[in-house]
C-alpha cells in the first residue's frame, strides 16, 4: 500500500485515530510520517526500549539450557535445591557433579547400606549405573532380612554361608 500522504513510498506506519466517534485510519511511509511527527510516537511512550528487552531477554532465554522434560534451568536448580526429574541429571552433570561433591564430600551415593543396592555417579560421561554387591554384601543383607523377618532357620544357614565365604576370601 502506498502512503496516503505522497503517494510515492510504500507505507510503512499505521495509524487508527477515533475522530468525532468515528474511526479513522492514516497509511503513511517513513517520510510523511517523521514530518508530521509520528516517528518518535513509540519512543515517546517509552515503547522503543521496552521492546528491544523483551527480544533481549528471548534471545538470553535462547542461549540458557534446560531439560528438555521438565523446562527446568540450572539457575532453578540452584535456587530451590530441588532437581526438576531424573533428566536432569544428565542434562546438568558438569555442574551438578561438583555441588555433590561440595555437598557429601563424593560424589559416589552409597544410599543406607554401603554397597547394597546404590547408585554411582562416574567422573567420566555415561549413565548411571547400579553398584555390584558382591556375594558377601548380598548374604550379609540376606541375613539381616531374614533376621528381622524372624526367620531364624534361614538366619543360620546364612551365617554359616556368610563365614564359610569369610574364611576362604
């Protein structure tokens, strides 16, 4: 559409007025539209800049990293103490791996028991992998089950496994 005003540019500002309530409508090109002083319009409403932070701060939002199944950033993380899902370990593992280490002083979990069934987080890149009990930790918490589950016939035949297995290394 060309401008309304000189008939020459292309029109490039829109203006829609209410005059004597009616609507009224102006096409104007860059020109027309700084001489009848509609260029600063954006600016002087404060407009201009508020825009440009808003593409700022997409373009920020662009550039942070976040689990791609729960959203959740680093910075959340950080501030809340809280891991948003399993994802996220692996998303953030550089950084999440010294604040466990700061924090437990490893960054090996062992869970309760001591090699039973827990976790270890690697140095190297790769997954999370469950820590292999050896016969006599599985004995051990064989017996302690069976123990407490009052079970004392299966508690015997442990014990004496648990000692057999002791003795022979």
């Amino acid at each position: 559409m060309l401008c309304e005003s000189c008939g020459k540019k292309v029109a490039t500002t829109y203006l829609k007025m209410v005059v004597g309530g009616r609507l009224k409508e102006y096409h104007l090109c860059a020109d027309c539209a700084r001489e009848k002083g509609y260029e600063d319009f954006l600016e002087s409403w404060g407009l201009g800049s508020l825009l440009t932070g808003l593409i700022g701060k997409q373009e920020r939002a662009r550039d942070t990293l976040c689990c791609e199944k729960c959203g959740s950033t680093f910075e959340e993380i950080s501030k809340t103490g809280k891991v948003g899902c399993a994802n996220c370990y692996s998303v953030f593992r550089e950084k999440l791996l010294p604040v466990i280490q700061r924090i437990h002083g490893t960054a090996k979990h062992v869970g309760k028991t001591p090699g039973g069934s827990a976790l270890r987080v690697t140095e190297q890149p790769g997954p999370i992998v469950a820590v292999k009990s050896s016969p006599l930790e599985e004995k051990k918490r064989l017996l302690k089950e069976a123990v407490e589950a009052q079970n004392f016939e299966r508690a015997a035949v442990l014990r004496d496994e648990i000692k057999e297995l002791e003795e022979n290394g």
